[in-house]
C-alpha cells in the first residue's frame, strides 16, 4: 500500500478514536520516531568509523605475539 494511502487511513481512523487512544497513538508514534533516529545515528556512526583511516597507524606495527605464544592451562 502507498504511504498517501496508509497515512490517510490512519487519520480516519485516529478520528474515530477517543482521546486518551489518541494520546496513546501519539506517544507510541514518538518512540516509534525515536528508536528510527537512533538506528539511523547508529549506521552512520557506523559507516564513519568503518571508513574512517584512523587506525590505519597500526597496519605498520609489528605483530609482537604469535599463534605460538598461545599457551592452553587446564
């Protein structure tokens, strides 16, 4: 269905509720809003930080351990 369409029919009927339904809707519309702001703030601290050279520093340090400096203890 297209957004027009779906926007539409939730106005028609958020008219037919009471009022604390429609305060309900409102505030579960805000967290809806809210949690999809994060998300979004999130992917592009994201796509930042993967794209970002910051680190690209360590790439030239020599590596000071190995696999055979790995010791099991039981």
């Amino acid at each position: 269905m297209m957004r027009e369409t779906l926007i539409n029919r939730t106005l028609k009927s958020l008219s037919k509720l009471p009022n604390d339904k429609v305060r309900e809707v409102s505030d579960f519309t805000e967290y809806i809003l809210k949690k999809y702001e994060e998300e979004t703030l999130q992917q592009g601290i994201e796509q930042l930080a993967g794209e970002s050279n910051a680190f690209e520093f360590l790439k030239d340090d020599e590596d000071l351990y190995t696999v055979n400096d790995i010791i099991e203890k039981y």
